[in-house]
C-alpha cells in the first residue's frame, strides 16, 4: 500500500476555459451595456429626450417665475407624452432643471431683464 492512497481525494482543478469566461465575462457585460447605453443616449430617441428637456424646462420656468404660478399648475401646462421629464425648481438660484433620466438634462434661468433662458448643453 501506498502512502498516498490514505489521502482523502482532491476536487479536479478548474477548466482553463471556465476560469476564462469568469474573467471575460463581466468585462463582456460592461461593454454591451456601454454600448446600449451610448447607441440610445446617440439615437434619435436621444435627441428627442434632449428636445423634450428643453422644451419642458423652458415652459414650466416661464409658468413658475414669469407667471408667477405654483409647480402644481405648471405641470397642467405640460404636453402628453412628455411624463417622463423629471422637473426640479431651485428657487434659490430661480432656476428649472428638467431631464429624462440617464439621456439628457436642461437647465432654464430665470433674469429680471431676458426672462427664461436655456443653458447651452
């Protein structure tokens, strides 16, 4: 007999090509999500979220300090279809920032002497 018979059995070893796939494939799926992302954030859906921020931005600053209106009456001014436009007041500064999430955000300001104003992208 043997001394190495009385050892208890070692699990086998892992396969190169798992081990491959278990580094690759994180980086794989970061690739397609950066990809996703930049083929949506690019597209003409893109530019439809960039037009529809500006948009909302531009009137709902106009309602709030032209106006002189309440955010709750300035969302009644809003298009159908433009839901997804997030909208935030800053009151301080007299400023609308209106964005679709992860696609695009614009800023209007509020001046005594232009009125409403989009920021540049």
């Amino acid at each position: 007999m043997l001394a190495s018979d009385t050892s208890a059995p070692q699990p086998p070893p892992v396969a190169p090509s798992r081990r491959r796939w278990l580094i690759w494939a994180p980086v794989l799926l970061a690739c397609l999500a950066a990809g996703a992302w930049l083929g949506l954030r690019y597209s003409t859906t893109g530019r439809q979220a960039a037009l529809a921020s500006g948009y909302i931005a531009q009137v709902t600053c106009s309602c709030r300090f032209v106006s002189g209106r309440d955010m709750a009456s300035c969302d009644t001014d809003r298009e159908p279809g433009t839901e997804v436009v997030k909208v935030e007041e800053d009151s301080a500064n007299r400023t609308i920032t209106a964005g679709v999430p992860l696609l695009a955000s614009r800023i209007s300001r509020f001046d005594p002497e232009y009125g409403c104003t989009l920021d540049p992208p």
